[in-house]
C-alpha cells in the first residue's frame, strides 16, 4: 500500500508539537505521534560482597534535597563463588534504611544505561555496609545458599540470580519509589560467613 500525506501551513509561534521526521521519495515528511523518552536509567553492581551477619550487602539512597525521586527497577543477587567452599544458607532482608553515611564497605558508581544520560548526583550507592544505617521497614526476604556453583545440573538454587526481584508491577500498581532523604539496602540475617556474593540494583532517576 503506497504512503501518501498532506502538506500542513509552515510553523507558527503555538506549542511544539514532538515529531520524527522521514524521508520519501524527494520530501522530508514528519509523522507526529506520543513518544515515550524514558527517565535516564543507571545500574549499580557491587564487588564480590563476603557474608557476615547484620552487614547490608548493597545500599542505595536517594539524598536529602534531591528533588528527585529515585524508582526501583529490579534486583539481583549473583553467586560468585566458583571453588570449593562449605557453603551454608543465610537469610537476607531486603528493606527500607536511611544513612547518608554507611561505614565498613565501599562505594559505588554507578553506571548509565545510556551514555547520553545526565550525570548521575544525589545518590548514594555502598557495598558491604557494616555500621551507619538505620533499618526500616522490610520489603521482601531472601533464603540463598553460598555454596559454591558446580556444573551440576541439579544445581538449581545458584541459578535463581537469574530472576530479578522488586520488579515494577502491572497498571495500575506502581514501582517501589525513593523519596528524597530514603534508601533501600539488602541486610544479611544470618551468620554465615563463606562464599561471596555480588549485588544489582536497576533504577531510574525522575525529577519531582
């Protein structure tokens, strides 16, 4: 079916209307629609976390006067440990903290998913957080082994990191949200201290 289309008065001084521009034949046309750019989008990986109770494993904060909110977009947590250790499972509580000066870990940059995005400020993200948190309320608890991965086939609890957590539900529910001055960590529950861990935590940045 050939494309055709009807030539419009030039601009004028109104609204601007968003449009993407093709070209046909020897015109340069636009096709005017609802484009949806997205919120600029960062993911934080930690380094290879050691387990030890009460230690927030990961650590993220949208900072006080931010005007900004920060949205959740997904976790994951990632075996790491490939020799042989005794492991043993530990439970891990995914919740609410605030802090603006975690201790005992390290930071951590996080990095755009697009390049073009704004620099990331007012946030801040820490590994392996020993002392400077407050708890506060838990979202969702973990059980994970830290034995290390074989090549077994029935090895299925290692491969679970493959499953993001804390996604965004379906219309009309809403994405878990930061708040200026409230973070969101992952604290260990449990004294198991073998293996390693390393943690992911998606999120996008939408200015209030």
């Amino acid at each position: 079916m050939a494309r055709s289309f009807t030539q419009v008065p030039p601009d004028s001084t109104g609204d601007k209307l968003a449009m993407q521009t093709y070209v046909q034949g020897a015109d340069t046309v636009h096709a005017q629609g609802i484009y949806t750019p997205g919120m600029p989008t960062y993911r934080m990986v930690t380094a290879d976390i050691t387990p030890a109770n009460s230690k927030y494993h990961a650590y993220l904060l949208n900072q006080a006067a931010t005007g900004q909110s920060v949205i959740i977009l997904g976790m994951q947590y990632v075996n790491t440990a490939v020799t042989a250790v005794t492991g043993v499972v530990n439970r891990f509580d995914i919740r609410r903290a605030t802090g603006a000066s975690p201790a005992g870990g390290a930071s951590v940059t996080p990095i755009a998913a697009n390049s073009a995005d704004p620099a990331l400020s007012g946030v801040t993200a820490y590994g392996g957080a020993t002392s400077g948190l407050v708890d506060g309320s838990i979202v969702q608890s973990l059980v994970i082994s830290s034995e290390e991965n074989t090549a077994a086939v029935g090895n299925f609890d290692r491969f679970t990191h493959g499953f993001p957590f804390l996604t965004p539900p379906d219309a009309p529910g809403r994405a878990m949200v930061l708040r200026p001055g409230e973070g969101i960590g992952v604290k260990q529950n449990g004294a198991g201290t073998v293996g390693t861990f390393q943690w992911i935590i998606d999120f996008a940045i939408e200015l209030d």
